[in-house]
C-alpha cells in the first residue's frame, strides 16, 4: 500500500492519518453541516480514498510584531493559519478537499489557495486534486469548477 500521504504531510501539522478513511463520531475540525457531508461522502464511498488526514494546517499565518513570548507567537501562528478540511490519498493524486455547506464561488478561490499554500512546502512535488464535496450546485458555480478541473460531488 502506498505511503504518499504518509511522507507528504511529515513537514504539516494535521490532526490525524486514516489508513484507510474511517467514519469518525466527529470529525476533527468539521462541524455541523461539513460533518455530516463529509460522513454521508463515506457511507456512499467507504473505500473512495486509500488514506485522509484532517485539519491540515497550511501557509505561515500571522507574525506578531512588537514583544511577545514565544508561546503567544506560536498560538498566534497556529490559530490564524489556513485549514484544509480534509487532505486524501486516492491513486497517486492527493486530494484536497473542502467541505461546503450552501457554496458559492468563493469556494473556487479557497481551493486554489489552499493548492498553492500546500505546494509551497512541499520538498517535492505531487500531483494534486482538487475536491469539493457539497450539498448544492448553481449553473455559474458548476461552470467554474469544471473549467478550473475541481471534482465536486453532491450529496
């Protein structure tokens, strides 16, 4: 069984590693709505990805400026770095994944920050994927996210 996500994310902060995707009595980071998407994602599609990890941190977040304790700049850091719900193994691709509750197209720039953040701290490079799992489409949103190749599912 491939290790791609394993060896991917050893420089991330992520919740925790799923080998294979598990249905979870919560999901960490997901609430409400992007919970239960995400938990009726896997009863449709339980053995859909070969791994997932939750809650992976991306990009450098905030510095403080002036005089603060390490401990300060470190939770300052933490807390205002961007969240990728889910990330996935699936095929040799990793997925990027983004749960959504009532879309709109803002979810496009989401995603493609999220893309750009997790390759900037990649030592080597791997094929991504784009995902959305969501409970509804409209004609524009549908438009852009088959032209920008981000696989979406309804549920």
């Amino acid at each position: 069984m491939s290790k791609l996500l394993e060896t991917t994310l050893q420089n991330f902060t992520h919740t925790r590693l799923d080998r294979p995707a598990l249905r979870l009595r919560n999901y960490p980071h997901l609430i409400g709505g992007d919970s239960e998407l995400w938990d009726k994602f896997l009863i449709k599609n339980p053995s859909f990805f070969d791994a997932v990890s939750y809650d992976v941190r991306v990009g450098e977040g905030m510095v403080l400026a002036g005089e603060w304790s390490q401990e300060i700049a470190d939770m300052a850091k933490t807390l205002s770095q961007r969240r990728i719900d889910v990330i996935a193994e699936r095929a040799g691709y990793i997925w990027l994944i983004e749960l959504k509750v009532d879309p709109g197209v803002s979810l496009i720039g989401q995603l493609e920050a999220y893309k750009i953040l997790f390759l900037k701290e990649l030592e080597k490079p791997v094929l991504i994927q784009m995902f959305t799992i969501i409970n509804r489409t409209s004609p524009d949103l549908t438009t852009v996210l088959n032209e920008k190749n981000i696989r979406f599912e309804i549920i």
